[in-house]
C-alpha cells in the first residue's frame, strides 16, 4: 500500500481528561464561563498563608474547584497555581505537601500535556527526586516492620507515593527532554519494587508504579535496557499476568487486578525480546501473553451500557451539594474524598481506560509491518540522479510491473497474523460513537472524563484496526479476499462509525475529525484486502472527494485516494468508475499548471490510475477510451517530471525513489495505452 499507510508510531497514554479547547482562547474567556471566579483568587492567596492548616486547605480547595471544570483550571492557571503548588511540595508541614502533590497529581491527569510542560519548566523534578529515596525508606521500613508504624500512617504514605508515579508517569511523555531528566533517577528498580511487594501494598499504588513503568519503556532504550538487565523484573511481570485471579472461564472478571494485568502485559511488550536466562526469553509475548489476556478485556465491555450508567450517575451526583460548600478549615477533607456516586463514576471510568489501554497495547501488537531501513544520508557534492538523468526511456519489463499497490515485506509478527481476525468484530462494535462519545457543539459533556475514555477508545479502536488490515493487505491470502460478505460488513461497519461521527465538527470536536482521519486508513486496507467485491457507494465516494480536497494533510489525501483506487476497481461500477476517475486525472499536472494537491498525493494518484486502467478488458475501461485519458495522462508528464525532479533526495529519499518509479510507470503505461489502438 502507500506509503502514507504506516504503523501507529506514537502513544497517547495521557490524553487531556478535561479538555478545555470547547473554550475560546484566554483568560476573559476562562473567567466568563467559570461558575467559580470569586474563589479562585482567595485559594491562591491561602497557599502563602503563615498557617499551614491554610495552606493545606487550598491544596485541597484546587483538587476540588477543577473538577470537571476546564475553565476554573485554566484561571487556576493563569494566577501561577502550578508554581505555587510546587512551591509548596517543599512546605515545612507534611500535610502541606501531601495534598499539594494530590493537586498536582489532578492537574496532571485532568490537564494533560500543556500543565505537564508547565509543571517540567517550573522545575518540578527537583523535589520530586527528593522524594524518592525518602518514600524508598519508608516503603522498605513497612514491609520489613509492618508493626513500626500506625495503618493510617502507612496509608498517608501510600496514597502519596500513588499521586508522586502519576506525576511522574504524566512527565515522562511531555517531551523528550522531560524524559530524559527523569532518565536521570534511574526509576526502573524504584517501580519494580511496588510490583515485587504488591501482595503486601494496596494495589492503587501498585497500579501507579507500573503505569508509570508502561510508560517509561515505551520506546525508551534506557529503561528498556535496565528492566532486560534484571531477570527478577521479567519474571514478577510474568507472574502478575499469569495470576488466574479475575479470570474464570476465559472471561474478565473485572476487579482492582484487571488494569495492573494489563499494564505488565503492556510492559512486556516494550520490553521484548529479553535475553537468556529471563524466564520471558522464549516467549512470543504478542502471541503467548497479550493477545490472549487483552482480547476478553476488549470484548468484554459494553460501550452503550458505560455511556447510560454515566448519564444515570451524573443525574444523580447532580442532586448531591458540591464538594467546594463541604470545605472548612477544621475539616478539609482529602483530595482524594469522593461521594459513593463519585466513586461509582469513578470505577466505570477506571474499567473504560483499562479497555482503552488494553487497545493501546494490541496496536502495537497488530503493527507487524517492519520499521523502514535506515538510509544513509547523501554526502554534500553527491550528485542526485535526477541531475543527471530523467531515466524517460523505455521500460523494457512489462509494462505492468510495479503498478500494483507497494509490496511491503513482513519480517516481525508472522506469528500473530492468524489471530489477528478474531479481534476485528469486537473492534468493530468499539468504534460505534454512543450518547456520550463526543461534547456538544462548542460545548462540555455532562461528564468530560467519560467522554474523553469513550472517544479514546474509539480512535484507539481505529487505530487497531487500521494495523490489522495493513498487515493483512500486506500478506494476501486468498481465502480472505474470497470472504466477500465479511469484507462487506467490516466496510459496513466503518462507514457506520464514520456515519454517526458525521461531517459537522465545531471546535471541542477535535476527536471526530481524528476519527475520520485514522477510518479513511482503515478503509483503505479493507478496501485492498477486497478490491473488485466492494460496491462502490455515491454517498460515500463523494465523501471521500470532499475529505481529500478539504485536508491539508498528504497523508489524508493519500489515504482518500487509495481507498477510491479500490472502489474504482468494481468491474460492473462503471459510473463510479468515471466518477472516481475524473476527481483523480483533476490532481494530476497539465502541460501549463502543477498539481495543487502536493507530492505525495500526486504520486499516489498515478498509481492508481495505472492500476485501475492495467486491464483494458474490464468493463470499466470503458472511460478511459471515451474519455481518451491517455491524453489527460500525456499532458501531465512534463508535470510530473518536475514534481519528481524538485523532491530533495536527502530529505526524502523513500519518496524520490517511488515518484522515480511512478514517473517511468507512467511513460511506460501511457505506450502501453497506446499500443492497444483503441
């Protein structure tokens, strides 16, 4: 397929729980829609107070005031709360900086990349990495002398380890150079020991660690390489997802054990392969541990049911006085206190995120197509081919050669192409949008975080998707192309999702738009995998027209242009054979203007048509005799060679050499055309 058509590279693993972008740009804006204006100001002030109970109580007070409350958090924001509540991390009074590492913590998780950044600038990782040894001490003392200290000590200094690794966790894929600092700690073996002793520590604050580990490995050498260097680290991993317990019947029994089972599969999956003598050294950890264990955990949840109980639990937390009237300064509850409706809330959100990890995690285990090679650079003075030749002769093969959809060799994952299928119909009923999958126009949902999981989950649905069909359009089986009827409720399915999404996007709705982006990827590799069996749609060829002149994006429009290419191919669809064919020979060049659409797509655009138009006795080719397309063809050539010519070979080598290829297909099929006389 394309090359614009590649594996899911990058990880979300904290998107913004909170979103605020329903809200217009600024401060004004924040205060004009905050129901909580008058307290920002007078919390700020509290957190200098001289008195610590004050100052504890504005801690709290933050925790509580953005709350679902995008606006006040951006106000809190724009009055320095994050510089003051790591101030405050190093406050005399431990109370104090409890509970500011319990804000900070809800910041980080409700506010997503930007407060994290913010966090990171204002050097934050300077008293966090005080704490760690500190909190290693007091771990170390309560395992070996559990009696030493009260329960309710013991508890304090739990939850505040759990909040300090969600920091943490959050930090670490801010940025690269957040990262790399947090490299520094060496925090492996400080993770490593929550999960060795997690029968004896709650298993909140063992789910921290290890989501903090899961993100720490992904794509992070030196944390890779530190947790393959310890035997003892794969073999605990191996014994938390083996344990059989929430598991009866190969069925999920959802309890407190589920996200932590599906965190240390996911960090097996960073980590591998491990060398000899880890006890993980011979397993297929995609085959043998992932897609066993996550594939029930993704089954196993219905959408429609979680979107109706939050609905239900809204209305009733509604009835219930808010959290800001109960505060006093006698009796500041903790950040963490929450009503039983809250907690319930709570629970459903914890399971939904659980799913849309277990999605995370089999992405990466579908994208069995390899990294492309490394390509040496040119060295300055090398000649690019292109200034010495345009290679416009001939093609002495066969004319057809090359014209089909990019080859892409598979040389990892083999082993789980023939369970790949077995996912996709819980996919597909995973990427149905539901009451609550997306806010309002221009507005906030009822409940923002169960919104923000919902449509989590249906992009990461897509995005396991799309990696399937590409490695399985990469390995062609017969029998699976000769599955029609599959391949037409799949493409159903998709084009249903997409249905229920819809067109109108207003700002707030960011999510659709990346669903439309991510299903148009999807339906490109369904698209190829049952080329010629897929009726072609009006509605939905239009939409894809519409999608491709509308993006800004070349891989979009790379994306639109393939799955038309597949359409395009339906023997008996003449019509939409021409349809299709007149919106792709208006992004080719002319002899005086070049293509508006970019590079890429232009490349792409030329491999289509050659591979619809390579057999003359389909029925279709009908258009592209009376519609004499062999001249539109020649009249874009001189186009293309300067499109071709302009693409730096240093920066872009890969596409130089297919529009190289594309560009001697063209003149070749363009003589073949010609040759056939009619």
């Amino acid at each position: 397929m394309g090359k614009s058509q590649k594996k899911r590279s990058m990880r979300r693993h904290n998107p913004m729980r909170v979103p605020d972008s329903h809200l217009p740009k600024g401060l004004e804006s924040a205060a004009s829609s905050s129901p909580k204006n008058e307290a920002v100001l007078p919390i700020i002030q509290k957190l200098e107070n001289p008195d610590a109970s004050e100052r504890k109580w504005a801690c709290v007070a933050v925790s509580n005031l953005i709350q679902n409350d995008p606006s006040t958090r951006r106000l809190l924001q724009g009055k320095n709360v994050v510089g003051a509540l790591i101030t405050r991390l190093s406050d005399s009074e431990e109370e104090v900086w409890i509970e500011a590492a319990g804000a900070l913590r809800n910041l980080c998780i409700d506010g997503g990349y930007d407060i994290c950044a913010e966090m990171y600038n204002k050097n934050i990782l300077a008293p966090l990495k005080a704490f760690v040894p500190k909190i290693s001490s007091a771990l170390s003392q309560f395992l070996e002398s559990p009696k030493t200290a009260p329960e309710n000590a013991q508890k304090v200094v739990y939850e505040f380890t759990e909040n300090v690794n969600t920091i943490l966790w959050c930090l670490s894929e801010t940025s690269n150079k957040a990262l790399n600092a947090i490299n520094q700690i060496n925090l492996v073996p400080f993770l490593m020991s929550f999960l060795a002793a997690r029968a004896k520590l709650p298993i909140a604050t063992v789910t921290a660690a290890a989501q903090c580990l899961y993100v720490l490995t992904d794509d992070n050498q030196p944390a890779i390489d530190e947790l393959r260097s310890n035997a003892a680290y794969s073999t605990c991993l191996l014994e938390i997802v083996h344990d059989e317990d929430g598991v009866k019947d190969k069925k999920i029994i959802w309890d407190k054990k589920t996200t932590l089972k599906v965190l240390s599969s996911g960090i097996l999956s960073n980590v591998s392969p491990f060398p000899p003598p880890s006890a993980a050294s011979g397993v297929d950890v995609g085959k043998e541990i992932v897609l066993p264990l996550l594939q029930p955990v993704v089954a196993s949840v219905s959408l429609t049911e979680s979107s109706a109980l939050a609905e239900s639990l809204v209305v009733k937390l509604a009835l219930e006085p808010p959290q800001i009237e109960k505060l006093s300064l006698k009796n500041a509850p903790k950040s963490d206190h929450r009503s039983d409706t809250e907690v319930e809330l709570d629970r459903l959100e914890n399971k939904l995120r659980t799913v849309q990890l277990a999605l995370e995690i089999l992405t990466g285990v579908c994208a069995t197509l390899p990294d492309p090679e490394p390509i040496p650079e040119l060295q300055e003075g090398e000649p690019d081919a292109e200034e010495e030749e345009d290679n416009d002769g001939v093609i002495e093969e066969d004319v057809t050669d090359g014209m089909a959809l990019d080859d892409i060799p598979i040389t990892s994952g083999i082993t789980t192409a023939s369970h790949l299928p077995a996912l996709v119909e819980p996919l597909i009923t995973l990427i149905q949008p539901v009451r609550l999958s997306f806010p309002p126009a221009a507005g906030q949902s009822s409940h923002p975080p169960t919104t923000s999981v919902l449509s989590a989950i249906h992009v990461s649905a897509l995005e396991c998707l799309n990696n399937i069909f590409l490695s399985l359009s990469a390995s062609p089986s017969s029998g699976l192309a000769a599955a029609s009827t599959s391949g037409k409720q799949i493409w159903d399915g998709v084009w249903a999702a997409l249905g229920s999404v819809g067109t109108e996007i207003t700002r707030g709705q960011e999510r659709k738009q990346e669903m439309w982006e991510i299903g148009v990827g999807v339906l490109w590799g369904v698209g190829n995998i049952w080329k010629g069996s897929l009726v072609p749609n009006e509605d939905q060829i239009q939409l894809l027209i519409q999608l491709c002149n509308s993006s800004t994006d070349p891989a979009i429009r790379v994306k639109c242009i393939g799955t038309l290419e597949c359409l395009a191919q339906h023997p008996q669809s003449i019509d939409a054979n021409r349809v299709i064919a007149m919106h792709l020979l208006s992004i080719l060049p002319t002899s005086t203007a070049p293509s508006t659409y970019g590079t890429e797509p232009l490349i792409q655009t030329l491999s289509a048509l050659i591979d619809i138009y390579s057999d003359e006795n389909l029925p279709y080719d009908v258009n592209f005799r009376q519609g004499n397309f062999v001249q539109r063809l020649v009249d874009s050539v001189e186009g293309v060679r300067k499109a071709v010519r302009a693409i730096d070979r240093r920066k872009e080598r890969d596409l130089k050499l297919r529009g190289e290829e594309m560009r001697d297909n063209l003149i070749a099929f363009i003589k073949y055309r010609r040759a056939l006389r009619f």
